[in-house]
C-alpha cells in the first residue's frame, strides 16, 4: 500500500483482492488506518504488537472469546 504497486506475480483474482481491500485503507504520518463504515479510522497495529494487544484486551476486559475480544478491538 504505502507504494502503490503490486506485488510481482500475482493472478488477477489476488489482485482485485488487493485492491478492494486497500480501499479501506489510509496512510497518515506513517501510521496505517482502516477506514470503518462510519467513517472512523482505527489504527492498524504493525504484525509483531497484534497478538501482544489481542492477549491485553483479553485480560484486561474479562475473558471474553475470540470474537468479542476481536469487537473490542
């Protein structure tokens, strides 16, 4: 997303994929945010901190499952 191209080698169904996909999305000062029906952004945190941040919602909010705990988010 941040250049704009697609990756070398993918099929056409992987890149309408894409595309839709980063529609959602935007780059603000090097943050990524995904763009809610509402309009709302939430940042989108980088791939090492997601499950760190998914285990303290868990704790700190009452041990709800997957599918709460991932609502909260």
């Amino acid at each position: 997303m941040r250049t704009q191209s697609m990756p070398a080698g993918i099929d056409e169904v992987e890149r309408r994929r894409i595309t839709r996909r980063a529609a959602s999305h935007t780059w603000q000062n090097g943050t990524l945010y995904r763009i809610m029906p509402d309009r709302v952004l939430k940042q989108v945190p980088p791939p090492d901190q997601r499950i760190q941040l998914v285990q303290q919602v868990h704790e700190t909010t009452g041990h709800f499952g997957l599918r709460r705990t991932t609502y909260l988010l």
